[in-house]
C-alpha cells in the first residue's frame, strides 16, 4: 500500500488496470461461469426469438435467461438491432418493430459476482437466413473462425496484429464471396473492409465489458488475459463497391477468449455461431 501511495498522481489507474488484467486462478473460473451462463441465455433468446414482433421481447428474455441461471442480470444495456438499426453499431433503444425478414444483431451479456461476459451473434427471425443474408454472414463466419485458430496458434500476438489480420481475411472472404462489386482491387477491398468494419475486433473482458483502458492493444498478450474477438460488417445504402443485395444488412459475432500458456480457450464456445447452426436451434421445438 504504501508504494501505491508513493506513486505520482494519475498513476494508479494504470498500476490497477495491470492488475486487473491477468486474471487469478479463481477469476479465470468465474469467467468461465459468466462466459457458460451467456452462452446458454443467448442460446435460449435466439430458440425464442422466431417472428418476435420487437426488439423489446429479445431483450427482456435475456434479462429472464440471465437471472434463472444465477446471474445477476444484464452486464450492460443489450444491443438488440433489427434490421438496417444494427449498422448503428451502439445501439441501445430497443424498442423498435421487427419485420418478418430481418435479421437481429444482439449485443449482451451477463453479470456474475461482478464478472461479465460479451457475447454478439445475429440471426433471422424468420428462422431462415435469405440467400443474400447467408452469403454475407457465411463470410463473417469465416474471418471470425480464422481469427479465433490465430489466436490459439500464435505467439506471440498483439490485439493490433489481429486487427489487420481480420481485415485481409474480410477482403479475401468478401471477394470470394461475391461480396464485392466488379473492378474492386485488392488495397481497395482493404480500405473498404476498414470502412465496412469500423471498431476494433477486440477489447479486454472482466470486471467491466470493455476493461482495463490503460493497457495498450500494442503489447503481447500473456496468459490469464480474456479477450473478446467480435469482427463486425455494417452495410450502409449507396456503397458502391458493395453489390445492392447486401446493402442494409449490418453483423457482428462475438467471443470471448482467454489466453492460456499453451494457446487459448473460448469460453463461449458453446454460444451457436453457424448459419446452419442458429437455423436448426430456431427450427427445434424441444
């Protein structure tokens, strides 16, 4: 105590950032607790979630999905956005119609003990992605997987060096996919993925959702860290290096990782994240 007393003003935020940082051996487990009860609550609003007529419902059964498996509630307001509303990459009203064929993006996640997880997934409610919804998020689906087997394969790794990493991906998953208009060229494909995803593919997890602000996303990441892996695409009218069909449609999907001495561990793994996936648990009746 008496060292941090010693330290020169404005200083301690960043000795406490440091320590919250690595997470304990009974911090990493309560992150396994906030990270299995987000997932099983996601799992469960999205099953729920066919023809819903509001954002409001989807909201309100996370909040029920949280506190019946002992968490204490939402860790922070969701982002339940349907339609074109999820390219608004905060938004928290929740409270607008939903039609028939959108797609919802839900941002959320839960409090345990003062532990949260940050889970992000997108899905149709029809209970069926259309052909253009698919092929957009099928691509996502890719970045988002080559970018977890990054993190549990390299080291060292910086959050920086991922980030760029997801953008060549994003314009290789893109251009394959058709994504792209005719003439787009590979250094226009990247700074329009910098565009189309506008937020960095990750942040620090624990006490807070985004936590530990004084550290850098420049340095190595030791094991005990929890991060979040969350690519993002958002789709706005009029870009024109983007075919029509795509244009609207706004998703993000989102981990949670830690960091271990051998690779890393995603503690929502069992969160569903394939299209085929979300479609058979919202088809499933029991």
């Amino acid at each position: 105590m008496e060292r941090l007393i010693e330290l020169p003003q404005g200083k301690l935020n960043h000795v406490l950032d440091k320590l919250r940082w690595i997470k304990s051996p009974a911090e990493v487990e309560l992150m396994r607790a906030t990270c299995q009860i987000g997932s099983a609550a996601m799992n469960a609003t999205i099953k729920e979630s066919r023809a819903v007529p509001n954002e409001a419902f989807i909201s309100g059964r996370l909040e029920y999905e949280y506190r019946r498996r002992g968490a204490a509630g939402s860790a922070y307001v969701p982002v339940v956005a349907a339609g074109e509303r999820a390219n608004t990459i905060h938004y928290i009203d929740g409270d607008q119609d939903i039609k028939p064929n959108d797609c919802v993006l839900v941002d959320a996640g839960c409090d345990l003990d003062g532990y949260v997880s940050d889970i992000s997934r997108s899905f149709p409610v029809s209970g069926t992605f259309t052909d253009a919804q698919k092929t957009l998020y099928d691509a996502l689906n890719a970045v988002h997987g080559e970018c977890l087997n990054l993190v549990m394969e390299r080291r060292p790794l910086k959050l920086n060096e991922l980030y760029f990493f997801m953008l060549r991906r994003m314009a290789h998953h893109f251009a394959a996919a058709k994504i792209f208009t005719a003439g787009v060229t590979t250094e226009e494909a990247l700074n329009v993925c910098d565009d189309l995803c506008p937020h960095h593919i990750s942040h620090y997890l624990g006490l807070d959702v985004h936590d530990t602000f004084g550290v850098s996303r420049s340095i190595e990441l030791p094991p005990g860290v929890v991060i979040t892996v969350e690519p993002g695409v958002y789709i706005r009218h009029g870009l024109h290096q983007v075919h029509h069909e795509f244009h609207g449609i706004g998703y993000r999907i989102e981990d949670d990782v830690l960091i271990t001495k051998t690779g890393a561990e995603v503690l929502t793994v069992s969160a569903v994240r394939c299209s085929s996936e979300i479609e058979k648990l919202m088809a499933s009746t029991e």
